[in-house]
C-alpha cells in the first residue's frame, strides 16, 4: 500500500478532501506530513498523519485506500467528492451542500438528517445507505442506486431523478413535489405518504 502514497511536492492538492488517518509509531516516523493517497477508484484524498503507538495502522493493513471514514457532522461543503469511497462510514448530521459525488461509493453508510441540497450524486452507489430526514432538494440524482436505502421523511424537491433505481427503498413520508422524474424504477419501494410523487414522460 506504501506505493498509493504520493508526497505533496510542488503540487496544489488543497481541493482533496483531508482525513485524519491512525499511523504506528514507525509509519508515523516515515510520514510526518500530510499525503496524498490515490485509492482504487480514482479518488484522492490528503492522510493527516496521527499518532497511534505501536499497534498496526492502515499502511501496515494496506487500508488507506479504504479509511473507513467517521465523519458524523463533517463539513463537505462544495468539496469535490467524484469516486470516493464512505462505504460503512457514519457521516449523521454532514453538510454535503453543493458537493460533487458523482461515482461515489456511499451504500451501507449512515447520512441521516445530513444536508445534500444541490448536490451531484449522479451515478453514485447508495445501496442500503440511510437517508432518513436528510434533505436531497435540489440534487442530481441522475441514474443513481438507492436500491434498499432508507430515505423516510426525506426532501427530495425540486431534485433531478432520470433513471434513478428506488428498487426495495423505504421513500415513505418523503417529499418529491416539483421533482423532474423520468425512467426512475419505484417497483417494489414503500411509498406510503409520499408526497409529489409524479412520472412524466
């Protein structure tokens, strides 16, 4: 895995997200400073090297392509989020406002009451992921998996939903009015009082 890293050397890598990442006592002699790590997927982010002691860290696990973030109430803000991987994290409470997560990997993660207005997840996986009470208005949602996802009592108004799969998903108490909503999958989703939900052509 030490060959994922990448030293930031005359190079602007001030749009990578950062993520604090738990390093042995010997790695964290050999990497003191931040870093770039490119995972598997083509996203990048900066490893904010912190001390753990003499326990075995994510480099000596070949884990940094997969930090298993736990970012609850993390400001993503606007940040460009295009493939990365917050399979399993909890990121409850999270502003991703704005934010690019085209390709992501987001399924089994926690986002509830977390803020997606106006952003892009086209494509992205949210397989099984909860979305309860997060607010998804105004988001490109464009041929993106919600098979099995949790989005009760979700806002999804004014929201972009073109072939976007709800196979299994919980959409009950949800809000879709003004939603542009065309060859999305609701078969098999649990609509109970959801509101706004029209198919146009």
């Amino acid at each position: 895995m030490i060959d994922l890293v990448q030293k930031n050397k005359n190079k602007s890598i001030s749009k990578y997200l950062k993520i604090p990442i738990l390093l042995c006592k010997n790695h964290f002699e050999k990497n003191p400073d931040e870093f770039v790590v490119s995972t598997s997927k083509k996203w990048k982010y900066i490893a904010i090297p912190t001390p753990k002691g003499d326990c075995s860290c994510h480099i000596c696990t070949e884990s940094l392509n997969e930090p298993g973030p736990f970012f609850r109430e993390g400001d993503f803000k606007g940040k460009d989020l295009r493939y990365a991987n917050f399979r399993h994290g909890n990121l409850a409470n999270s502003d991703f406002s704005g934010s690019d997560l085209r390709h992501s990997d987001l399924s089994n993660a926690n986002f509830a009451n977390s803020d997606f207005s106006g952003a892009n997840l086209s494509k992205s996986n949210c397989y099984n992921a909860n979305f309860r009470y997060a607010n998804l208005r105004d988001s490109n949602l464009t041929e993106t998996n919600f098979y099995n996802a949790n989005l009760y009592d979700v806002n999804l108004r004014h929201a972009k939903i073109i072939k976007t799969s709800f196979r299994y998903a919980n959409l009950a108490n949800s809000t879709l009015n003004g939603a542009k909503i065309k060859d999305a999958i609701f078969s098999t989703a649990f609509t109970e009082n959801c509101h706004g939900l029209k198919i146009s052509d």
